[in-house]
C-alpha cells in the first residue's frame, strides 16, 4: 500500500507542473463572438466575407494565427487599408487580442475572407467557425448569411 501511495504521488508531482502550463494557454482566456455574418453573395460564389465581433473578457492576450470552418477550403483575416489615396486589402497573419479588449471585423477593415464553400450558401445559412491559437480552438461562433444593413 505505501508503494502504492508512493507511485501516486511521484505521479502527481509530475502532473503538476502540466496543470500549471495549461493555465497558461490560449484556450483557457475567455473570448467570445457576437453578431457573426457573412455577407449575402450568388450561392456559388467562390468568395465570401465574414464579419462580427471577438472580446477577450479573460486575464491575459490571445493571438489567433488560424480561423476554420468546415464550410470552407480556406479563411484567412484580411485588413483594408487606405494606401496613398486607394482602398488596398491585405492579409493579415495574426490578431492579437488584449485582455478587456473587442475587436471588430467589419466591411472596410478587418474582416474574414471565406475560400471556396463546401456547398452553395443561401441567404439565412448558418455556419460554424472556429478561431485557433495554434492548434488550440480559443473561440467558436455560428455566422449567419445576410445582406449588409
């Protein structure tokens, strides 16, 4: 039995330091997303925008290097700039999120670019899309297809 014991605890200690680090991760901040749409376009279009707002309510900054969606072949963060008179769009590697912080992906700024649909998208489709840290999901949140207001 104090063999037993003995084992458990070599184990725990082990495990500790483990359960320190994993504090620490992206996944553990709390984001969220609110009123994620994706702007309305021909149901074959090979091209959509994606739009809404992330918040970090948690302790510390989250970085997002990746955005997923099954309903897509690729989505990446693109950003319009003004650029000596003319409206230039490029793309952006990472968000970083500050904590107490919101951020805006609206048309003319910051936005998604969605690549290639899984399938045609009508109006009032909904669709899942995951932000990563890395690998590690740091938010999810459904958007819905509609006409710009």
């Amino acid at each position: 039995m104090n063999a037993l014991l003995r084992w458990m605890g070599w184990i725990a200690l082990a495990l500790a330091p483990v359960v320190v680090q994993a504090q620490d991760l992206p996944g553990s901040a709390a984001l969220s997303l609110r009123d994620g749409w994706i702007r309305a376009a021909p149901p074959d279009a090979p091209v959509r925008a994606g739009y809404g707002v992330i918040g970090n309510a948690g302790k510390s900054a989250v970085v997002i290097d990746a955005v997923r969606s099954e309903a897509f072949g690729a989505i990446e963060i693109h950003e319009m700039r003004e650029v000596e008179g003319v409206m230039r769009m490029r793309r952006v590697p990472r968000l970083v999120l500050e904590p107490g912080r919101e951020l805006a992906l609206e048309p003319g700024g910051l936005h998604l670019m969605l690549f290639r649909p899984a399938a045609p998208l009508a109006e009032d489709a909904r669709v899942e899309i995951r932000f990563l840290s890395g690998e590690i999901e740091v938010a999810r949140g459904e958007f819905r297809v509609r006409q710009a207001q």
